[in-house]
C-alpha cells in the first residue's frame, strides 16, 4: 500500500475542510495548478511555505526555502518569466528586503501568472514594526487582492494567478495576521494541471532593465495600470450591498467587524456597504456611484488611511462634499489592529445608533498579576554563550542583536541586546557603533539570519577595518519561524537534495582572521574564546555552534541526559544560577533554588556556573 | 443561528490550540459554521497562547473585551487576567492547577492565591465551573491531556449547541492510537468534572 495522499492534494471537487488561512493560500496555489514556490519564512506568513514543504514532492512542483526575500522574488520571478506559475510568500518586512527587485520585475512583466503572499502584523504579534504594505502596491503599480475569509484566501489566490496572467504582472495578495492564523472551512475547486516547466524566450528589449528599455517598459506598466483599473471596476470582489444612505467602505479582516457589527446594531437597511477585495487599483466609477447614494462615509481600514485618502480624492476630483470620516477624526486609531467591539462601537457612535455591546465585568480585587514574557527555552544555547561573552565584556559593552529567538535575551536578567533594527543590522549598526564610539561592541546574529542579510555588513566589516566581535548564534535550524531550513543544514533527513554550506568557511572565505567555533554548552571554552575575542584587535567571529534542542528532539537527534538538582547542603544561595542564566526550568521555593526536573534538558549550563558545585545530575533508578 | 463565542487561555505547551482546533474540526462535521483564530510565532516560546472560535453565524474570528459566551481557562493566572473578555453573563471553565510564570519564580512577582482567585470569579460571572484538570488528566493516564479534560468540561457545561459524542468521534479520528484510550478517558472525565465541579475554597491548591 502507497502513503495516504496529502490531504490538501485531493481531486474531490466540493471537498470540506478546516483550514488555517495560510492552508487555504497553499490550496489556491496548488488549485491553480502552481510550478515554482519560493520563500523566506517570517510569521504570519510560515505555514504557507511549510505547508508546501509537506507536499511539493508529492504534488510535482519545484520549492525552495530561500536565502532571503529577494532572492526568492527574483527566483519566483525568472520562473514566471519562463512561462511557469509562480507564488513567493513573505512578511511585510520581507517585502523592504525583495522591493529592490519587485520595482522593476513590475516593468519586466510575466508570462505565466505569478502571486506574491505579503503577510502584514498589525499589533506586531512577531515582528519589528507594523508598516502597512498596502503602499507598495501604490509604489510598484501592481494589482493588490486582500482577502476577508479562509475560503476567499483559497479562491482569490486562483483568482490571482488568473489577473496575473491577463496583465502579464505580477499579483500581491495581502493578508494581515488574523487572516493567516484564523481557521475557517474552505470548500475546494477543481484542480488545474501542474506545470513545472517553461522555456525562457530571448527578448532583451522587454527583459534588459537598461535606461532605454525601462523608458518603454515604464509606459507598457503604465497602460497595464490602466488594464488593472478596468479588471478592478469587475471584479466580483469590490461590490456594493445594501443601498441604505449611511455608507461604509471597508476591507481584509475588517469586513467581517463590519458585516457582524451591523447585524449587532440592526442598522442593515440604512447602510450601503462597500467592499474591497481587489483593493489597488482602486475602482473609480464604482466608488464614484457608490458615494453618489450615500449621506456620509465611514472608512473601516487598519494602519493607515490608504482607502480613505484615495476615496476623499476621488470625491474631490468629482466635486462630491459628503463627510468622509476614518482616521482623519480619530475615529479610529492608526495603531494595532482592529477588533469587532471597536468597530461596532465606532460605527454606533458615528451613525448615532444605541450600541448594543455588553458591559465587560468590573473587577476591582484583583491583585497585580506577575507577568508571563515569553522566554529562551530550557538549556537554550544561546543563553549559554550569553553568559560567556557577558561573563568577559561585562554589562557595558554594546550588545547589538537581530531577528530570531534569540532576541528574547533583551529580557533581564540576561539584556543581551541593545540595538535591534532588522535582518542583519546587528553588523551593519555594529560598524557604525565601532566607528563613533570608543565602546566595545558585541554583536550577535543567528546562522538563518547571518545567510539572510548578516554576509554584506561583514564584508563592509571586514574592508573597512571596523574592530568588534560578531557571535553567529549557529543553532542548526531557523527556530522561531518553526524549524526551516537554510543555506546551513543539513536536508538530507527531509529527503531533500540541496548543498550544505559552512558558516566557518564562508566567515574565513570573506577575509576575517580572527574565527573561533565553539560550543557555548561546554563554558569553559566558550569563555576562552570571548576572552580571545575581545583580546584581537579587529574584526573577530566567534561561531557559537548547538542545536536547538526543540529542533533536536524534532529530528531525533537530542541526547539523552539526565535532569540535573541543587543539592541543598552545598548551596550556599549566591543564585549566580538565577541571576546570570535565568533558565526557566529553575525557580525558588522559599529562598532554596530547585530545579524543575521537568524542564530540565540537562545542558549542564548551570552546573558549570555554580560556584560552590551544588548542581548535579539526577541519579535515575533503572 | 445564536452566536456563541469562546475564548481558551493557557500557556504554551499546554495543548489549547489543538483543542480549539478538535472544537472547530467537530462544528464542521456537525454542520455548525465556525471560525477559529490562533496566534502563533514569538508569543509561543513560554508566553501566553489564547485562542477563541466563534460559532454561529458572526464571521469575525476574534472576541473583544467583555464579548465571551465562555472563557476555558487552561491555568488560574491567565484566566485571572482574560476575565475583561467577559461579562457578567460568560460562563468560565477553570483549570485550578497553577503553573507560576518564570518571573515569579526568581521572585519577580507573587503568584495570586488561587482560592482568592477563584472567588473573584465567582463573584464576577454568573456560572464559574472550577475542576483541577492536571490531576484528571494524570488519572486518565496522560498529564498531556489536559486539553482533552477542558474539552470534556466545555461539553459537560452544556453552554454550547454541539453534540458531545461528534466531537468524542473527532477526537477518536485525530488521535494517536497510543494515547486514544486516555484521551477519551480524559474527556468523559471532563464532562463529569463539570457536572460536579469544585466548590468555593475547596481548590486544594496551596498558594
């Protein structure tokens, strides 16, 4: 008997399931009978990719975690090219790194339909800022689809790569968290035959961005504008309902606060609502008739006013002078996401309906509650080259840190981290830090980030003499977006065939002299090499190498050790243990340190940092 | 269709997405419309999980501040601090069984008194089903089902319109065959846990 089929691979037309919102995408995608997806993960965007991970083999299509976003647009995009459909997933922030490339493959064009997932964080549940990308739809000229429900994320990415292939350009679905992580039932379509091969034709006046060329690939853009408007006016997912006098335009999540709120309030009769699904360009003489039936507006858009700036321009432009209301009032906020009870609220107050919310409880007894950040796992190796490199530089050299787990250690009592911008500005800012000051700087980057961006700011370090120490927190695995892979790992265990690359080799290959690989769990040695580190004067790199246990036990590949104890008659509660390590398997139970067997993974860490030895390993009876 | 919309808190590693996820797998198969909204990334290493499915015909796939039919609080502390999602009508689960954050641990900050806790909540709401879910769980063979005794308590509650044996066969169809028999076991002891759930001061937890 075969393996079961991928249960996102089924032909049932018609077919029912619970699907996470980027389960849907990864269906549409495959509906649409995809060749080529790339990607760099990033929450809320990593299920996409992971769930391609599980079935691409199977399903018949090339996939490719990336280096980074850029790279996986220009891979996705020389693939759309070659006539093959091709999807590229990323976070917001991601499209900063691929924009370089997303500007002028807009000028370039496609042949076969091509889908970029931009996932936005309003709030910023896992990222550095909350920027709204609905701007770089306006910036490159491209289409722009956003979604409202699980189904409409699988049936808009088929409808995607159709408006794609109609204007030969590339397609930008937006998500934004809630609809990533939601998860809704989605009907399945058909599906359409996957085609993994292309032929790449030789046309350098449309694919040579030279000055000459570009000069008439800016006006074909600019006349695919015109095509998109017109698709846009069609499309069956910016549509009117209702034809009531009070009007509110919305879209994404939003629409669905919306719709709940005015079944809440009753006020369906009064109100024409506007959706817009396919949301740049945005559709002229739709909103045209549509502001032309209604008394007044209300904008229902997270972050910032993109649709309510552009309608007041359309009403301008038409000599319309009905209110148009969202941010500009402060109605709603321009910060975090939105939630059905602020939307309900601020739609009963501007169109002066009795709100119908109910009262949360008023709690007045309730003590102050400890908090619950979120922490570096239990024998986390990076907590251990952590107290290395702070056992050696102290707490007053400059720590600038990265994207990863690992930026957790900004928490105290460890506050290993200083200066956190993002992908691979630990290097870069360490530079700059280095240049202008006369601190010591310290800089710490994961193995999946250090392939991502970390490599130029080192190059530039190294060529431009800067003097700081870069600790490449090599863990094995790209662990807070899940367990990808990159560039670093070994995929042989995954079944899949790709090239190993050392990080050691890549440092020594770029020029630096002073390289050191240790492993932070054995502190002894993790210290010595801080201690060389900060004895060479330059640029020096230590390679802080130990799988993350997560993703060790994950691949079977985690030891099998024994939990460690405190043993009470030696402890002499100097609690250097909590205070320089503060793992989370260890607590204090009246003033005696324990340990939580439980969570213990036996790293050994802390025994090596008590001074009196009063940490030992567990005996366990067979 | 009447909306009811749940909320779950605990603390990562304690299964709650899964048993939102079994919940919602059940509203489909009972041809109940359903929406769930998870959280997933930086908050799971240790921190808060919350989750919440909506059923009925609302779309939104959150709940705001004072909006919860029910709370299923996993662990006391996190539910302490979810009750402004609810309101004096919402019906809490409650897990009695602590488990004091890493701040509280090193002496950052004191865990409350759980039976205190407990009161409070009994005060603010007007149904509060306290039951010590670890210890049912660890009874039915497997501390990891915890998930399973809430789900079990949420059915015994009677606050939702679902059939506690479609969502017994969803769970029979998603589970290992190993841990099958403790999950089932935990779950019937869920329902029974909230048919007869702890009362005032009787948490047996030393704060």
């Amino acid at each position: 008997m075969g393996k079961a089929m991928h249960r996102l691979l089924t032909d049932s037309l018609g077919k029912e399931m619970l699907l996470l919102g980027n389960e849907a995408i990864a269906r549409g995608a495959i509906e649409a009978g995809i060749g080529v997806a790339t990607c760099y993960p990033g929450t809320p965007s990593s299920e996409i990719p992971d769930t391609f991970f599980t079935l691409y083999q199977e399903a018949g299509f090339y996939f490719e975690y990336s280096t980074n976003e850029k790279v996986a647009l220009e891979v996705a995009g020389g693939a759309a090219i070659s006539g093959v459909r091709s999807m590229c997933t990323m976070k917001h922030v991601g499209m900063n790194v691929a924009s370089d490339a997303l500007m002028t493959l807009a000028y370039l064009g496609v042949n076969a339909g091509m889908v970029i997932i931009n996932a936005d964080d309003p709030f910023l549940f896992s990222s550095q800022n909350e920027q709204d990308n609905r701007y770089y739809a306006r910036l490159s000229a491209l289409p722009m689809m956003e979604p409202t429900t699980a189904q409409e994320m699988k049936d808009m990415t088929v409808a995607a790569f159709d408006v794609s292939e109609r204007l030969k350009l590339p397609v930008i679905l937006r998500t934004t968290t809630r609809l990533n992580h939601l998860r809704g039932t989605v009907t399945f379509g058909q599906r359409r035959p996957i085609t993994s091969k292309g032929s790449f034709k030789k046309d350098p006046f449309h694919y040579v961005a030279i000055p000459a060329v570009s000069r008439n690939l800016h006006k074909i853009l600019a006349q695919k504008y015109d095509q998109s408007l017109e698709l846009s006016e069609r499309s069956e997912y910016n549509r009117m309902t209702g034809t009531g006098k009070w009007g509110i335009v919305t879209n994404g999540v939003s629409m669905n606060y919306v719709q709940d709120a005015v079944n809440d309030l009753g006020i369906s009769d009064k109100v024409t609502l506007l959706r817009l699904g396919f949301s740049h360009p945005m559709p002229e003489n739709l909103i045209v008739k549509f502001l032309k039936g209604v008394d007044g507006v209300l904008v229902v858009e997270e972050l910032e006013p993109v649709m309510e700036n552009e309608i007041r321009s359309i009403a301008q432009s038409k000599g319309i002078g009905i209110p148009i209301k969202g941010k500009g009032d402060n109605l709603f906020p321009r910060l975090f996401e939105f939630d059905p009870g602020l939307v309900r609220k601020t739609i009963a107050s501007y169109f002066e309906v009795p709100d119908t919310s109910p009262q949360p409880v008023e709690v007045t007894d309730v003590p102050e509650l400890p908090g619950r950040p979120p922490n570096l796992c239990a024998g986390c190796p990076h907590r251990a080259m952590y107290y290395a490199i702070k056992k050696v530089y102290g707490p007053d050299a400059i720590y600038p840190s990265d994207i990863g787990c690992y930026t957790l250690g900004v928490l105290p009592p460890l506050s290993m981290a200083d200066i956190v911008i993002c992908m691979g500005a630990s290097v870069g800012s360490s530079c700059g830090i280095a240049a202008a000051t006369d601190q010591k700087v310290v800089a710490f980057i994961g193995d999946s980030t250090f392939f991502h961006a970390g490599i130029p700011g080192l190059i530039n370090a190294v060529h431009n003499k800067h003097k700081f120490t870069l600790v490449i927190l090599d863990n094995g695995t790209t662990a807070m977006t899940g367990q990808q892979p990159h560039p670093g790992v070994d995929t042989e265990p995954m079944g899949v065939d790709t090239k190993q690359l050392s990080i050691e080799s890549v440092v020594r290959g770029i020029g630096v002299e002073h390289v050191e690989v240790v492993n932070p769990l054995q502190v002894k040695k993790a210290v010595a090499a801080a201690q060389a580190s900060k004895d060479f004067e330059g640029i020096s790199v230590i390679v802080s190498k130990e799988l993350c246990p997560l993703y060790a036990r994950a691949i079977k590949k985690a030891r099998k050790v024994r939990p460690f104890y405190v043993n009470q008659d030696r402890c002499t509660h100097r609690l250097d243990c909590i205070n320089y390590l503060a793992c989370p398997a260890m607590y204090l139970d009246d003033g005696k340190t324990m340990i939580n067997e439980n969570l213990c993974i036996g790293c050994a860490v802390c025994a090596q940092v008590c001074p009196e030895n009063a940490i030992l390993p567990l005996k366990i009876e067979d | 269709m009447e909306t009811k919309r749940i909320v779950f808190v605990g603390v990562g590693g304690q299964g709650n997405l899964l048993a939102t996820r079994l919940l919602g797998e059940a509203c489909l198969a009972a041809g109940i419309p359903a929406v769930v909204s998870e959280i997933h990334g930086m908050a799971q290493r240790g921190g808060i999980v919350e989750s919440a499915l909506v059923m009925g015909d609302a779309t939104s796939p959150i709940v705001s501040e004072g909006e919860a039919d029910i709370l299923v609080g996993f662990e006391p502390l996190e539910t302490l601090r979810a009750l402004n999602k609810c309101n004096q009508d919402t019906v809490i689960i409650v897990n009695v069984h602590p488990l004091p954050p890493f701040t509280v641990s090193i002496g950052q900050g004191v865990y409350p008194d759980v039976d205190k806790a407990l009161e409070t909540i009994r005060n603010a709401v007007s149904s509060l089903i306290a039951l010590d879910g670890d210890e049912l769980a660890a009874k039915a063979g497997n501390p990891l089902s915890l998930n399973m005794v809430m789900l079990g308590a949420l059915i015994g509650s009677k606050s939702i319109p679902l059939d506690g044996d479609v969502l017994k066969d969803t769970i029979s169809k998603t589970t290992k065959q190993a841990f099958l028999d403790s999950n089932l076991k935990a779950f019937d002891f869920g329902i029974a846990a909230a048919h007869s759930p702890l009362g005032p001061a009787k948490s047996g937890i030393k704060s």
